[in-house]
C-alpha cells in the first residue's frame, strides 16, 4: 500500500532525510535528482504528471535535504533512493536518471532491480571518457582555487554552451542561486564520487528493467560515447536522440522527453 501524499515535504530515508516533492496521478515514478542543479527535473516532472505519478527529491546535501556527511558514493546515493521508495511504501518504481542521477540509477537497477519497474536514462555522466575524468579533477581544482561562482561557469560552459545563463534564468527561476548554494556538495562530493564509480559490462547483466535511453544530437562527442557503450551494454535498449538538443534537453525539451517516457512505459 502507497502513503504517497502530494505536495513538498521531508521523508525520513533510512539514516537521512530528503526533500521530496510529489505530484500527478498514475504509476510512480521517481525523478532522482542529478548534480549542482537540485530543480533540473522539474520541468519534466510538471511534464509527467498526466502520466505519473512523479516523486522527485533531493539529495544529500542539497537544497532542503540533510548535509551531506563523508565521501561521495554512487553506491549510497542508490542505497537512499531504494530506502525512499520503501519509506513511501512503494515496492517498486519506474526510475529516471538524468546526468550525475544516471550512474545513481544504474547503480539502484544493477544492486535491487526488483525496485525499478524500468529505467530511463538522459545522459549520463561519462566517466569511461578519459577527457572528461581530466576536466573533472581540473574543476575540482578549480573550486578550491577560485571558488564556486568561477567553476560553475566553467562546467556549465563545457555541458550546456555559452548561454547557460539565459537557458537557467528562463526555465528554473533562481536556479542559479541554489546551484552556487549546493556547489560545496557537487565540486567536493559528487565529483570525486563518479571518480571512485566503477560499473562494468558484467555489472550490466544484473540489470533487468526495460531501458530507455534519452539523449540530444547535439550533446558532444563524450555523450555520443556514452550512448555507443549503452547499446552496446543493453542490446535490447531503446534509444533517441532529440534533434538539435544538448545536455540540457531536461530544461530545453521536457515535452519530447515525456511523450518519449510515457509512449515507453506505456508499451512494457
């Protein structure tokens, strides 16, 4: 039985609390947030929620969610994303991933794949791409060095292009405020934690959800590699590729992305 309850509230997790915000009617499906922007789901999620029913929360160390304490674990991040869905009363779940929250979730898929109904991943991080674990430790260098304001600059540059600014102050209203809030939790934790991430072809097979793999044409040469080692992983996955989108299409494109989401689900 769910004791799903709609509106913005804190769920205790296991050991930590999360914000987790709730909306629309339909199976759940959980929007696990990704890195340095704690609202980038949102619009996607306001897209769902015809659909679904869409919980989206924060993580540790992020917007009203408790700190974060310890190194960064994909690992953990999983881990409280299954403790959610338990503390919802949710047995399982679909589960979106986008970005950092794309390792989160094929960590959560491979380690308790009972939870995940099926997985949709946007993009996520390319930590097989030797180009960007080197711009990774030069951001982090980065922040210690110039600190929040300059880094963030500097990666949001890297993934959604020069007009990043215009992009967030038109879709997420104050976004970058809570993103230079949150950059402690991004630059010192989430970082080093894709670093440590280690998922293979054998940790792969584990996973049994339905796949579907969400991307833009315009996204780079690392996010292209990243698709190629998906397909390659899961043969059977589904894959499309927006036209003209970057890695910012959850902002960019969040009507595409759920009529791609919901035509998925809709055929399991």
């Amino acid at each position: 039985m769910s004791c799903l309850r709609h509106g913005v509230r804190r769920v205790l997790a296991g050991e930590v609390g999360l914000e987790v915000v709730v909306g629309g009617t339909g199976p759940p499906l959980v929007l696990i947030q990704t890195g340095l922007l704690a609202e980038e789901c949102a619009p996607l999620a306001d897209a769902l929620a015809r659909d679904f029913t869409t919980i989206r929360y924060h993580r540790r160390g992020y917007a009203g969610s408790d700190p974060v304490t310890g190194p960064g674990s994909i690992s953990r991040d999983a881990r409280d994303c299954a403790a959610l869905l338990a503390a919802l009363g949710l047995d399982s779940a679909h589960v979106l991933g986008l970005s950092y929250s794309g390792a989160v979730a094929l960590q959560l898929a491979a380690d308790a794949p009972d939870r995940v109904r099926s997985l949709v991943l946007i993009e996520p991080p390319p930590v097989h791409v030797a180009e960007f674990r080197s711009a990774s430790i030069e951001l982090q260098r980065e922040y210690r060095a110039a600190g929040a304001a300059v880094a963030l600059d500097h990666l949001m540059g890297i993934v959604s292009g020069p007009d990043w600014r215009a992009v967030l102050d038109r879709q997420l209203p104050g976004a970058r405020a809570q993103a230079t809030a949150d950059a402690s939790t991004f630059f010192t934790t989430d970082l080093p934690a894709l670093q440590t991430w280690t998922f293979t072809a054998a940790d792969a097979t584990r996973v049994r959800a339905p796949l579907l793999y969400l991307g833009g044409t315009a996204s780079g040469s690392w996010f292209a590699e990243v698709n190629d080692l998906i397909t390659t992983w899961f043969p059977h996955a589904r894959s499309l590729l927006l036209p003209n989108a970057d890695h910012g299409l959850a902002l960019t494109h969040p009507t595409a992305l759920a009529t791609a989401i919901t035509t998925f689900a809709a055929e399991l």
